[in-house]
C-alpha cells in the first residue's frame, strides 16, 4: 500500500465497485480491501462478487481518519517521535516571534526528549502562557548584508593574486 492514509472522497458516491477496483482506486492490494471488509466496511449484500458502494467507501475512510486523530489538550504539544500529545518537559516552552501577530512555541518531549514546536497565534499564546512556564525569546536578527554586496565581496577576492 502506497500511504495509510486516503483520501476519504475518492471514490465517486454513487457508483459499487468490486474489490479489485478498490483495490485499484486506492493503489492497494486486494487483500487490504479484505482487511477493510473485516474493519467495518459493509459490502451492498452478501452476494458475488462482492461489490461495496462508494458512498460507503468514503464514509468508511472518513472514520478511519477521525479515529486516529489525537487533538492537543491545554498545555500540550504534539510529538512527532512519539505520536501523541503531551506536556512538554519542565512544564517549559519557548517563543519565537514570527510575521504578524502570531510565532512558534518550541518545547522538549519528556519521553523521548525530541524537540516538539506548534505555530501559535496571540490568543493561543495566551493559553500556553496560563498552562506552561513560556519565555518569550527575541526574534533572530535579519541579515544585513545585501545580495549585491556579497557579490561585490567575492568578485574582489577573486581578482586578487
């Protein structure tokens, strides 16, 4: 299977499709459309072959993908390395101002001690700010030298002996 993840419209609604052309449809094998008859994705009958409406295709995806969504509580990020929300490390969390009102929040996972970063805006800010200990840290310096004066810059120190 190329990705666990599909996208829960593919399949056109009003149209049955075999297990082969699910299979097809999906980039899969047809034994993985097996799998899906035994997870909870209902065939139109009990008859042969098995033909399985597409509507009910993109409802079964649309579930699938719902149940595995891990939605962040008050003071958690999301870890990557470890796939689930959790409160960062110290109860700490950094800061970085971006463009506009909102920046980055960078904290330490305490399980596998990956670090963890969520784009937040002002008012989730102020939420992170009530849960964790957040120190907001100065945005990087931008860089001051101009493209032409860095050409300028390589072009003398090629001519010379």
């Amino acid at each position: 299977m190329a990705s666990s993840r599909h996208n829960p419209r593919r399949a056109k609604s009003h149209f049955s499709y075999t297990i082969n052309e699910v299979a097809e449809l999906y980039g899969g094998h047809r034994q993985t459309v097996r799998h899906w008859l035994g997870d909870g994705l209902s065939p139109n009958d009990k008859g042969k072959p098995v033909l399985i409406h597409g509507s009910e295709l993109n409802r079964f995806h649309v579930e699938r993908r719902a149940g595995r969504k891990r939605p962040c509580g008050a003071g958690e990020l999301f870890c990557l390395g470890c796939r689930v929300p959790r409160r960062p490390a110290g109860e700490m969390a950094d800061f970085l101002p971006g463009p506009g009102e909102g920046g980055t929040l960078k904290a330490i996972c305490p399980t596998c001690e990956r670090m963890m970063t969520q784009r937040v805006n002002a008012l989730r800010l102020a939420q992170f700010q009530a849960e964790l200990e957040v120190t907001i840290r100065p945005p990087p310096e931008p860089i001051r030298e101009s493209r032409q004066a860095r050409l300028n810059h390589h072009l003398q120190h090629r001519s010379m002996p």
